[in-house]
C-alpha cells in the first residue's frame, strides 16, 4: 500500500487498562481528524507486577489485534509496554512505525529542568528495567535519577481516588523509603499513564516549584511529527472516528474509562474482544 493510500487508516492506540486513555486524550487533541482504535487490555491488567515475558506476549498479542483492524502507526500508551516490549514490537510491526510514551516522557522532563534531579514514579517492572533512567542519562549526562514503584497508586486512579488525604498519605508512605535528596526533586516524571490523574496530589506533596512531567502530550506530539515526516497524516477534515475496545469489563472501562478521557462512556460504546 502507498502511503497516499495509508493516510485514511487509523493509528492504533494500546494499554494494559484504562489508563492509556491519557494518551489517547493528547492523541485526539493533537490530530482532531485521526481515526483512532484504543485497545485496553483489562483482562491482564495490571502488567507492572509481571514478568518481562508475560508483558511481552500481551503487548505482542494487542498489537497483533490492532495490525488486524489496519492500523498505519501504533501507539503503546503504557509506560510497562514500552519498557519491556518496544523493540518487539517494532520487529512485529515492520514496517509501520511504532512509538512508545518513556522516550517522550523522558525528552519532556529534560527539556523542562535540564540537570536536574528527576525522581521517576512508576510500576515495579518499568523501574526494575531502569527504562527511564537510561533514557534521561542518554538525553542529559549531567541529569541525577531516583526511580520509586509505587503500585497501589494505580489502584487509587482506577478507583478515581485522586485527591484528598487517602492519596497524600499513600504517597508520602512510598516517598518516606527514600533519602532525603530524592525525597525533594527537582523534577517529577509520571512514568506511569495513571499517574497524570493524581497531579493535584503530587503537587500538594513536592515541593513548590518542582517539575510534574507526563508523556501524555509529547508523545501526542511525537506522533503527529512522526505521521507528517511519513507522509502519512489524515488530510481530511472531518473530525475522526474512536473506537474503544477492552478485554473485559465494559461497564467499569466505561465509568473508569469516563474520568481518564474526561467525558463520560457508556457502555454500549466498549466492545469487548479476546485476544
Ligand atoms: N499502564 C501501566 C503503565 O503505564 C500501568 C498499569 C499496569 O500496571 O498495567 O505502566
């Protein structure tokens, strides 16, 4: 297919859950006339507490989901994904283009607060992996990095906990098994696509001035470039079709899905599909 041919084709977005609809926010943002197909993997979610083998084969059986509805440009709007399964994903795409939300998030904290101290909050499998620490050093050498797992704050932002005492001391608990330095960074990176819901939290908890960094709208923006430079951006004017697809549990995909996507999803508006 050329790609005069291609540019009709929608741009395949995945996550483990609901919480990849962030990015599919700053996605729609970004290119209003993109058709885009969301895939949340909720049936396994959550990917942060498994094995790199496991996480790979889910996000290789979602992306073969995705390449079966003609996707022109994948998406993994999941900071565990593209931590562990990236480059395999790459390989099972070619030779369409694949972008992941660590890159960008990491460009994004480097460009707000060059050298400084970043303290990266993420789930266990993309701290274990050192994903955005090396990503960070790679951009800035002269960047110090503290990253923390902190699962359960998944769990709050699935849960629409966001804000109040309940988050605040649930952060502060992950924060006090720091040293003091990492405790008060320079700059927050949310590497982690639930996390962007608890920002009034992390802003009530940091320190004033810091840095709060998410991947959502730079990799938004990754994408749109990277569809120019192809030749492969939408020319039509017309506002672009969503469709929303989840591995299970449309009713909670809706009322979760609803409050990360900021507008409310009904049921009927989820297919669910198996993988
Ligand atoms: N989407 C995951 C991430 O960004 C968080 C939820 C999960 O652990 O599956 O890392």
């Amino acid at each position: 297919m050329n790609a005069s041919d291609a540019r009709g084709l929608p741009i395949g977005v995945f996550d483990s859950g609901v919480g990849g609809l962030t990015v599919l926010k700053a996605l729609r943002e970004a290119m209003p006339h993109e058709d885009l197909v969301y895939l949340g993997d909720t049936a396994r979610l959550p990917y942060g507490t498994k094995s790199p083998a496991s996480i790979s084969r889910y996000a290789c059986q979602a992306t073969a989901l995705l390449q079966q509805r003609n996707i022109k440009l994948l998406v993994v709007a999941c900071n565990t994904a593209s931590a562990v399964a990236l480059e395999a994903l790459r390989e099972q795409m070619d030779p369409l283009p694949v972008i992941g939300v660590v890159e960008p998030g990491a460009s994004a904290a480097v460009a707000a607060r060059p050298g400084a101290r970043h303290l990266v909050l993420a789930t266990e499998a993309t701290v274990r992996l050192g994903a955005y620490r090396e990503a960070l050093l790679g951009l800035d050498a002269g960047a110090t990095v503290t990253e923390l797992a902190c699962e359960l704050l998944v769990s709050l932002a699935e849960e629409g906990w966001n804000d109040g005492s309940i988050a605040e001391s649930i952060v502060l608990r992950y924060l006090s098994d720091l040293a003091d330095d990492a405790r008060h960074p320079e700059s927050v990176i949310l590497g982690c696509t639930h996390f962007p819901l608890l920002r009034d939290t992390f802003a009530a908890v940091f320190d004033d001035g810091v840095s709060i960094v998410d991947s959502a709208s730079t990799t938004a923006a990754a994408a749109n470039q990277l569809l120019t430079e192809l030749s492969l951006a939408n020319d039509e004017n017309d506002t672009g079709d969503l469709v929303l697809l989840a591995t299970d549990g449309a009713t909670r995909f809706a009322r979760v899905g609803g409050q990360f996507l900021g507008h409310d999803l009904g049921h009927d508006d989820i297919e669910v599909v198996d993988l």
